[in-house]
C-alpha cells in the first residue's frame, strides 16, 4: 500500500522508473502507470463486466480483445461483476491490463482463494504482463508459482524483509524456514512466524 501511495512511507523512497514518488499522492501515481490490484480483487461488483472493463479500457476494440482472450468473461458480459467466481473476478480485474500494461503493478495476494486451475492463468496472465515491460511488485504465498515469475524474492518475516536476492539465490532449506519457520529438516527455525516469500 505504500508503494501504491495509500498509506505514508516510514523509511526508504519510492521510486518508478527511476523517478523519485515518494512524495506523490495515490491518483498522481496511478495516472503515472502504477496500478494496485489489491486482495479484495479491485473491482466493482454492482457492475457488470462490460462496464468494470470500460472503466480501465474506453476503446471498444481493446475491449473486444480481452473477449477474445478470456471467452469466459465474453459469455457473460452483461453479469454483475459480484455474481462471478473468486477466479473470475481476479482474472477480470487483470485481463484489462494486458491491452495496456502498466508501469508497475502491485498485487496483494492474485492467487488468495482461487482454484489451482485458474491460479496457473492468473500467474500465466502475470508473465505476460512481466513480458510486456510491466514492473511487479507481488505479495504472495504460493512460492512455487512465485519463483516462475519472479527476479528477485523477499521474505518476509513479521512483516520486516528476512532475506532478499536474486530467484537464482533461492535455495530449498532458506524457503522452508521462511516460508514455514522451520528449517527443511522440520526442526524450528528462527522464524516466529508463518511468513511469505
């Protein structure tokens, strides 16, 4: 949420694309390319697709073209976006990003609660975005999918960063302990937490 401009840095500066942020509101960062797609899914759910697609994409063709891609979200256009699943909602509050990619998006938790099979396009629609130029910064558990899509891994602990480095780095008995608080032996690490990477 800080990145995002939502709630004030303690320490450190926020930078995007090299350009200092840190003291820019919310708005004047998501008009510079950051987009926050937060655990709650980021959409509206009185509306109906249609209309939470045209918020992010004016242009009908671009529209079209998310159809194309996701036919699921074509069927049902004129639904409700709160009718849909938990998948759904996530894969329509993504998909748009594909036709105009971000600078940076920051996603707390894209796969929270989702079917294993709607996990693997949420992280293949992530790779996309990745490779299209789009900065992530991902909070997320699933570290296996994670390391798929990542450069560089953080855990965290208690909410303070416990190790940071390159995906390459990322060694088996450091992901337990971080990721369970325990070393890969299953003795009790110095994690005092469940933690994510």
């Amino acid at each position: 949420l800080a990145a995002a401009g939502l709630v004030p840095l303690t320490a450190g500066r926020v930078r995007v694309a090299g350009r200092d942020a840190t003291g820019e509101r919310a708005a004047h960062r998501a008009r510079a390319g950051v987009v926050l797609a937060p655990e709650g899914r980021g959409i509206f759910p009185a509306l109906t697709i249609e209309e939470n697609l045209a918020l992010y994409l004016r242009e009908r063709d671009a529209r079209d073209a998310v159809y194309e891609r996701f036919a699921g979200l074509a069927a049902r256009r004129r639904v409700t976006a709160g009718s849909l699943s938990g998948g759904e909602q996530q894969l329509l509050a993504l998909a748009p990003l594909l036709q105009r990619p971000p600078k940076v998006l920051i996603a707390d938790e894209p796969s929270l609660g989702l079917a294993p099979r709607v996990v693997e396009d949420v992280f293949r629609l992530l790779v996309e975005l990745r490779d299209a130029g789009a900065g992530l910064l991902l909070v997320e558990e699933k570290a296996a999918e994670i390391l798929g899509v990542a450069d560089t891994v953080a855990y965290l602990a208690q909410g303070r960063i416990s190790w940071c480095g390159p995906r390459s780095e990322v060694r088996a008995d450091r992901l337990t302990e971080a990721y369970l608080g325990m070393a890969a032996d299953g003795v009790p690490g110095t994690a005092k937490d469940v933690t994510r990477p």
